[in-house]
C-alpha cells in the first residue's frame, strides 16, 4: 500500500514498543502525524507520556489494546517489539479488524520474518540478517581478497 494522499485516509500510525525503534518512529511522527504508541512496560509510559507521547501500557498481542489503540483506522503499524510470538500474533489480529494498514515486522529471525509476511505483514525487518551485514561489513578488513584458486590447489597451504 502506498503512502496515502488527497482524499485516501488520514494518516495514523501504531507504534508498538517504545525501545529504540519505536522511538526513532516517534521522533518522525511527533508532531507531524496522529500516532500511538503500545508499551508494556508501565513505568516507560508514565515517562514517556511525561515527555508529551501519546502511548499507551498493554502488550500489542492482546487484541483489547490493540483495538484502544486504534489499529482499526491505523494507515501503518509499526511492530517494534522484541518478541516475535508478539509480532506474529499481533500481525494476525491487524488483519482481521483492518485489511488496509501498512505494517512492519521486527522480527528475530528470517523464519519468522517469512511468517511475518505470509500472515499479511508488508515488511519485516530481520535482526538476524542486518547482522550479517554489519558483521561482514566490519570484518571485511580481515579477509584477504578472493584470489585464483583453480590453477594452483596448494598455492596457499602451509602459509
């Protein structure tokens, strides 16, 4: 689903955890669109509500707060919890309350970001292959370029 525009709905965002990725969301958001963030832990809302985010305590696998949170009329739905059962069960109960919302999955690991997808998420982000990047990134350094190796099958042994 594309990004909404002129007549299609207003945009609303559904945030759920307010760990590093819930709140570089909320710093796009602040201010600039209707948003909502889910958090589980309560002494992080009465912070954050503090600071002026609109948030709210409950886990995002419940569909009760789930629907207080308003994901019925969410455009997107950003699942930024580190919990992947939470992730899974929360992309199943979107989909049945609002078939339009763009959501985004963090996910663990690739398996679960193929669940992901298949129950109606739009993206997942998966922790384990952003490593894998990062690590070959930095270690790259360390690893001599690849050289001819089918010439001579012992050019490099013993050094």
């Amino acid at each position: 689903m594309d990004q909404p525009t002129g007549s299609q709905r207003t945009p609303y965002v559904v945030i759920a955890g307010y760990g590093l990725p819930g709140r570089s969301l909320v710093e796009l958001a602040h201010g600039q669109t209707d948003y909502l963030v889910i958090e589980l832990n309560p002494q992080t809302c009465e912070r954050a509500a503090a600071g002026g985010v609109h948030i709210i305590a409950g886990s995002a696998s419940d569909p009760e707060v789930l629907r207080q949170a308003g994901v019925d009329r969410a455009t997107l739905v950003a699942l930024m919890v580190p919990n992947d059962e939470v992730v899974l069960a929360a992309i199943s109960h979107i989909r049945r309350v609002n078939s339009a919302a763009h959501i985004i999955a963090r996910c663990s690991f690739t398996s679960t970001g193929l669940e992901a997808v298949r129950r109606g998420a739009d993206h997942s982000i998966v922790a384990e292959q952003v490593i894998a990047h990062e690590l070959q990134a930095i270690a790259l350094p360390w690893f001599p370029p690849l050289r001819d190796r089918g010439t001579d099958s012992t050019a490099n042994h013993g050094r």
